[in-house]
C-alpha cells in the first residue's frame, strides 16, 4: 500500500507512526509533502519516509492520498491538486470542516473517505469516525479503515451528516476533558494538597473512570450510584456540580461546536 500525505503537521505524523507501527506498509511506501521543509526533514530523520514539496511526486503512484492540512489552507490547495489523481486512488481527508462534496469537486475526483479523528490518536489511542463517498470502493474503504484504525478506534458512519456530530463529541471531546481536569487539579491546589501529588492524583482518577466505564459496560449512572453513599462527601460534591449546571453546560457546549461545525462545512 502507497501512501502519500499532503500536509505533515501532528495528526498527519499521528497517523505515520500508526501506520508503521502496525506495519501496514514500510517508510519507503510512505510520501509527505509539507509546505515546510523543517517539517518535512524532521519526518524524514523521525520515521524514514520519503518527503517531496512536488504535489505531483507525492500523488503520483499513491493508492491512497491522505489530505491533513488546516483548514484555511485548503482552498488554495485544491488547485494545485486538481486533475492529478487516477480513477483507482482514494483520497482520504481529514480536514476538519471540508465536506465530501467540497473535497471531489476542488480535487476533480470522487473517490473520497472523510475522516473526523482526535487529538489522542497521537499515542494510538484515537477515536476516528468517518464516511465514505458512492464512488468509494469495498477495496478503498477496506484500506481507509486499516488506516485509521492504525491510531486507535474507527467507526464508519452510513451518512456524512453524523461526522458533524462526532466532531462536536469526539472530535472536541478531549478539549472538555482536559478543562475538567485542569479545575480538578486547581480544585485539589486550593483544599490542600501538594502540587507534587495532584497531578498523578487527578489523572489516574479520569482514565481509571474510563476504564472502568469501558470494561464492565456499565451504564454511567449505575457507576456513579456505586460511588455514591447517601449523605456521604460524594453525594455533596455531585450535588454542587448538578446546581451549577455542568450537565446542561456539557450539552449546550455539544450543540455549540456542532452548530459551528455545520457552519464551516457549508
């Protein structure tokens, strides 16, 4: 399997080291273009890859072509990337915001799987959820599950709409967990506890939460009900968060980042 990726930035290397590190193909497979050539050394030096700043060397001979770069800079790319692919390649684009529809009609090409991973796919723990287009082969949609399942968790979605709402979830979710956490951490600070401790403290806490969420299968609520006694310091703190509104807080910050991901993809 070839791969070429335009743009290099971190969740394009995300997805070099899983690649790789699942041996879905070898660095000589692999082609980064990058506007910087920092960036495209440092890839090269890193994981061994081949690295070009000819759009059309990194496209040529791909079966897969893996668009990672901003989205303010896609407009100005698609040009340059327009009428170079073949009818057997797949572009896969992970552009937060570009529609399918935007991504075949800039590119001149309909073959296309977008993707919505995030940010812990840079330690193989990433959530991906993505959709592909008609045109996309059994085959095509066989090697853009590999690939992104190469950083984590993949799941495919029948309808480009859902990845809108994944982006606001999942996508955005590690944001929300990391504001909890840092107010975990101030919180511990401000009662007493050493700084040394708080961090571990509070970490351990988050990802032995999920854990333990993940491998019983339990519903949320029956968790919190086993932590919870009646009348107990538990009871008391769950009983501050819910008068201050964090349920209604998580779900209207949920419906904000949707509404704007609806409005940047068009």
């Amino acid at each position: 399997m070839k791969i070429a990726f335009i743009g290099g930035g971190v969740m394009g290397e995300a997805m070099i080291r899983g690649i790789l590190n699942k041996g879905l193909t070898t660095p000589q497979d692999i082609i980064v273009n990058d506007v910087s050539s920092a960036r495209l050394a440092s890839l090269k030096k890193e994981y061994r890859v081949r690295v070009t700043d000819d759009y059309g060397i990194a496209v040529k001979g791909s079966n897969i072509v893996v668009i990672a770069v901003k989205p303010q800079n896609l407009a100005e790319l698609m040009p340059e990337l327009e009428g170079r692919f073949t009818p057997g390649q797949l572009v896969l684009s992970i552009v937060a915001g570009a529609a399918m529809a935007t991504i075949a009609k800039g590119l001149g090409h309909r073959s296309v799987v977008r993707a919505m991973p995030n940010t812990p796919a840079q330690i193989g723990q990433g959530m991906s959820v993505w959709t592909a287009s008609s045109e996309a082969s059994q085959r095509q949609k066989g090697m853009a599950r590999s690939i992104l399942g190469a950083m984590g968790r993949e799941i495919y979605v029948p309808d480009e709409k859902y990845i809108d709402m994944a982006t606001a979830v999942s996508g955005s979710g590690p944001a929300y967990i990391f504001l909890v956490i840092e107010a975990l951490v101030d919180a511990a600070v401000h009662i007493g506890l050493p700084h040394e401790m708080v961090e571990e403290l509070v970490l351990e806490t988050v990802v032995g939460a999920a854990r333990l969420a993940q491998e019983t299968g339990k519903h949320p609520k029956a968790l919190r009900d086993m932590v919870t006694s009646p009348g107990g310091t538990t009871a008391q703190g769950l009983l501050k968060l819910e008068e201050g509104g964090l349920r209604d807080l998580l779900l209207r910050a949920v419906i904000a980042a949707y509404e704007k991901a609806k409005e940047l993809r068009g």
